[in-house]
C-alpha cells in the first residue's frame, strides 16, 4: 500500500484560510490595498475631519443667535452625552486598561467617540456666542469664554479627543464637567427664568459635581460605603461653595448690556442729551447713565449701577429705575450720580459697571473725565 504525503499549503499573511487560487484573493487584495491607503491618508484624512467638525461648530454658533429658547434643546444632549461617557468607560475601561483587541471592539469605540464628538461640539459652538455676549473683556470673567474656547476648538480635533480626551477617564470626567456646568449654567435660567443668576449658578455646580462622580463611583457603592459618601458630600458642598465665591469670575449668562452710556444732562423722556466717552471736568456738575439690558433668563436678579472713579467706588446704585424698552425681554436702566457725590478731582478714568445684586458682571461702560 503506497502511502502519500500530505501537501501543505501556507495560510496567508493576513489570517485568511484561502489558498491559491481562491476566490477569495481579490478581496484579500482590497483588503491591504485599503490597509495600505488608510496608514498613508489617515492623519490627513483626520484632519480633513477635524476641519469639517470646526465648519459645523461655527454653525452652530450662527444657529445660536436666533434665540436664547433653543438653549432648551441642550438638556437633551447633555443626558446623551452623559450616557454615552459613562457606557464608553464601563465597556472599554480607562488609559492601558482599555481593550481594544478585537476590530468590533475597535469599530464600537470610535463610533462612540464620534457620535460624542458631534455632542460635545454642538453643545460647545452653541454656548459660545452666549457666553461672549455676557463676558466683559476687561474683567476676570473674560477667561471663562477663553476656556471654552479651547475646549470648543479640542473637541474637534479628532487626534486629540479620541488619544487623550477620550483615553483616560479622569479627563474626559472633567471635560464633561466643565461642558455640563457652562450648559447647565445656560439651561436652568431658561427652564426657570425668574430664578436669579446665583441660583442657576450654585445648582449647575451641584448637579455637575454629581454627574461627575457618578463616572467613578456606582450608586451601590456610595450606599455601601460611607467613607465614599463622605467624600461625595464634601466634593458637592465644595462646588457649591466655589461657585458662590467665584461668582465674579462668571458671567450671568445669557443677560448681557445692549447698549450703555453716560452724560451730563438727561432729557425729558429718560434719554441722554449727550452720549460722551470724554467730557471735559467743566462739563462735570452731574452724570447721568442709561443701559439696556437684555434680560432672557434671570428675571429674578435685581440689578445695580456701580460708579468707579480711579479704581475707588463712589456711588453704587440699587434705585436705577428699571423700565421695559424696545424689544421684549429688554428693560432700561437709568441712575444719576449727583454733584455732592463727586470726588473733590474729578478728573481721570471712571467706570460705570452693571452688576447683579449678588456681584456678577452684566457688563461696564467707560469713560473719561478731562481737566
């Protein structure tokens, strides 16, 4: 009996059990060919992404403008995003814990990632033109509107948010906090738009400082042990505490003045004789100042004129005899600083600053007094 030999027939390189000849070896060809053209492309290709994304953020910043109702909308995507966080580390884990290992892993995380992405940008472009309106860019709340800035511009670079946003999650932890805080800090004065600005701002610190817990910590474990409860509280209670101090370096979003300025004669129907930046100190018996200011969210805030001279306050005026004006969701400030009021000298740089009852910023005029 003749015996024979087996023939073996290597497998190929890419794990396919086709041999040759098989009519599996052009898909095999398409295969490496597309392998080959994406380890080529794909930075390119990313960063052709990443343009795409900022082009959809400034969008999403013109879409703003059309009204402070859509703020709304936010709430929706904050949940989602928070969902999709909390479900992304729970699959994948964090940094080198993180499994990767089979291509439907791989295929699972990115679209995550980029469904993320798109949240994150949405909510960021949306926030901004909000947030500069607010600001008063020679006050300490200017730099919050930079941070949101970078964060807006991070969020679509895809290289940065998929290899270290997304990869560890103590920083995508604190990148949602921050994006939930500045939503939650827009959402709440337009679902409850008589509460007043402080309100809307220690309760967005709160329910942020929650949310960001619950990524590191189960319910069941806050429940099961009290030391972690402790913290939890003492995490709560200390961003309670850093918003109500920090207040000033926030603007009451989405308030903002319209218009504002001051002169030394007012007319019968409660408008300036003169709008001046520079008056000569002859002119200086008494000042008057006119603001408007768009109020969409936080009706319930009383609002002040406070009357600098060289960095020393002379006047601060809680009489300002708020009236509506023009478009809805306006209303007209007027105060008047009077002569006995005056500093001995008045010459220099004054300010007049519109601030809430509590001590944010609603925005500043300026001017100066020439000898």
């Amino acid at each position: 009996m003749e015996e024979t030999t087996p023939t073996l027939v290597s497998a190929p390189v890419d794990g396919s059990t086709a041999g040759p000849g098989s009519t599996a070896g052009p898909e095999v060809a398409v295969k490496r060919g597309f392998k080959a053209t994406a380890a080529k492309y794909g930075r390119m290709l990313w960063w052709a992404h990443s343009l795409y994304a900022l082009g959809l953020g400034i969008f999403d910043v013109v879409f703003a403008r059309n009204g402070f109702a859509h703020a709304r909308w936010l709430t929706i995507a904050l949940v989602a995003a928070f969902l999709l966080v909390l479900l992304l580390f729970r699959l994948f884990g964090s940094g080198t814990q993180r499994s990767l290992d089979r291509t439907r892993d791989k295929v699972r995380f990115y679209v995550m990632t980029y469904v993320l992405k798109n949240l994150y940008q949405g909510m960021l472009f949306f926030l901004l033109p909000f947030y500069w309106r607010s600001a008063t860019f020679d006050s300490p709340n200017q730099w919050f509107v930079v941070v949101l800035g970078v964060c807006a511009f991070l969020s679509t670079l895809d290289l940065v948010f998929d290899q270290v946003l997304m990869r560890w999650k103590l920083a995508a932890s604190l990148f949602y906090f921050l994006t939930l805080f500045a939503c939650l800090n827009l959402v709440l004065p337009a679902l409850l738009p008589n509460a007043r600005s402080l309100v809307s701002l220690v309760a967005a610190a709160v329910i942020s400082s929650l949310a960001f817990w619950l990524m590191h910590i189960r319910v069941r474990e806050v429940v099961s042990h009290p030391l972690i409860a402790v913290v939890l509280v003492l995490w709560t209670t200390g961003a309670a505490v850093g918003a109500y101090f920090g207040r000033v370096a926030l603007p009451p979003v989405a308030m903002y003045v319209s218009h504002g300025a001051v002169g030394p004669q007012l007319l019968d129907d409660g408008r300036l004789a003169i709008e001046a930046s520079v008056l000569h100190i002859s002119l200086v018996q008494e000042l008057h100042a006119v603001t408007d200011v768009v109020i969409p969210g936080g009706k319930g805030d009383r609002l002040v004129h406070i009357w600098t001279h060289e960095g020393v306050e002379v006047q601060r005026s809680t009489d300002v005899d708020a009236r509506a004006h023009g478009p809805t969701g306006t209303i007209r400030l007027r105060s008047q600083l009077h002569a006995e009021r005056l500093p001995d000298d008045p010459a220099g740089q004054w300010r007049l600053d519109v601030a809430t009852q509590d001590g944010q910023l609603v925005g500043r005029v300026v001017f100066v007094v020439l000898e």
